[in-house]
C-alpha cells in the first residue's frame, strides 16, 4: 500500500491497454486479472471500500471498488469478514466519469487507505454520476451511482488523477493533520528506499 508523500499518488495514470501485463513494484508480471483480485484481497484485509492501481504503485487507469449491504458503516464491525456483506464489487479499466446531479453533497465522512487513521467530513462530491469502463472480460459497461456509491466511485477516479480526498478541504484541516501527514511521508520515504534496494538485489540476481 503507497501512503501518503509516495510521487505516485500524485501522477495522472495513463490509460491501460487491452491484454497488456502489469508489473506491481516488487512482484513479477502479472495479468490485469491477477492484479485485480489482489487488490480486491488488499481492499478487504484494509477494510476499505475501493483501490485504485496507483494505491499499489500501478500508474495505470483502472480500480477495484465493491458495494457493501451497510454502505458507509463497511469499516466497522470488528474483524467480521466484509465479504460477506458485499452486494456488488467493481474492476474498472480506463474509467470515464460524467456528472449526473451537480448538486454537491458533503454529508458522508471520507478516508483512504493510503492515508490511514485520517477522516473527514466535509468533502463535496456530486450526487450522483454515470461511469463508462471496460470490465475484466474487455467488455463496455455503463452504471449510475448516486450517495454513497457514487462518491465511492468520484474518489477512486480522484486518486487516477493524482487527487487525494483532503485536497478538496480548506487548507487548515491539512494543517490540522499536519504530525500525522509527516509521519506518513517518512513512512513512505522509508518503504521506497527499502523496495528500491529489493528491485537492486534482485536484478542482481537475474544477473548472476
């Protein structure tokens, strides 16, 4: 999981091609299937409620996303198997967003995985939208989402453009945070220097 500070947070991910292999930082190509199903295993083990590729390192256009039976309450409840409650899950390649409802809603408290122990209420987001993706399968699909769904879905295609639910806050409540967003940095700094020193043992490997 990249955290907050790691530079592929903030780039625009490019669009992904059909049937093309995706390497995540530190593992060996894999299908977008494979990567699919891992960061839909991640999700839930984060308890969260979606994971963009470039969560995982992965600048590329696509995110997992699942609806659960209780909504915005998916991440609490203990250690109880969110599986079980989910009603639908989403992988979407090269998503397109449109505006249905302009009307701004701000009524839901908002996180992210890559910034842990941070929620905020507050952040506006249209009520409702339309997305256009291609599924697993290289197939063209169309959905509407509105409330919940819907912002999940504005937050994720957020994080494909480089943007993190708080930059839509006034700059005081990142001043708010402002210890625990340097801890995350550091966290972060610390994480590329270590995989940084993986992928350099391993090339030597290959190597030798």
């Amino acid at each position: 999981m990249r955290l907050y500070g790691d530079p592929v947070l903030r780039r625009k991910a490019r669009v992904l091609k059909p049937g093309e292999p995706l390497t995540v930082p530190g593992f060996d190509p894999q299908s977008v299937r494979e990567v699919a199903d891992q960061m839909l295993e991640t999700m839930f083990e984060q308890r969260g409620v979606g994971l963009a590729a470039p969560q995982v390192g992965l600048p590329v256009r696509m995110f997992v996303a699942v609806e659960y039976e209780d909504d915005e309450e998916e991440n609490e409840g203990g250690e109880e198997n969110l599986r079980s409650r989910v009603l639908r899950d989403f992988v979407m390649i090269n998503p397109v967003m449109s505006v249905i409802d302009k009307k701004k809603d701000r009524s839901y408290q908002e996180g992210c995985l890559s910034i842990p122990g941070i929620y905020e209420e507050g952040v506006p987001r249209a009520r409702a939208v339309q997305v256009r993706y291609t599924d697993l399968d290289g197939k063209d699909r169309t959905i509407e989402a509105d409330d919940y769904l819907a912002r999940v879905f504005q937050h994720e295609i957020d994080h494909l453009d480089g943007v993190l639910f708080l930059d839509h806050l006034p700059a005081e409540i990142m001043e708010d945070h402002r210890k625990a967003l340097t801890a995350l940095q550091r966290q972060a700094k610390t994480f590329l220097s270590d995989l940084a020193e993986h992928e350099r043992r391993k090339q030597l490997e290959r190597q030798g």
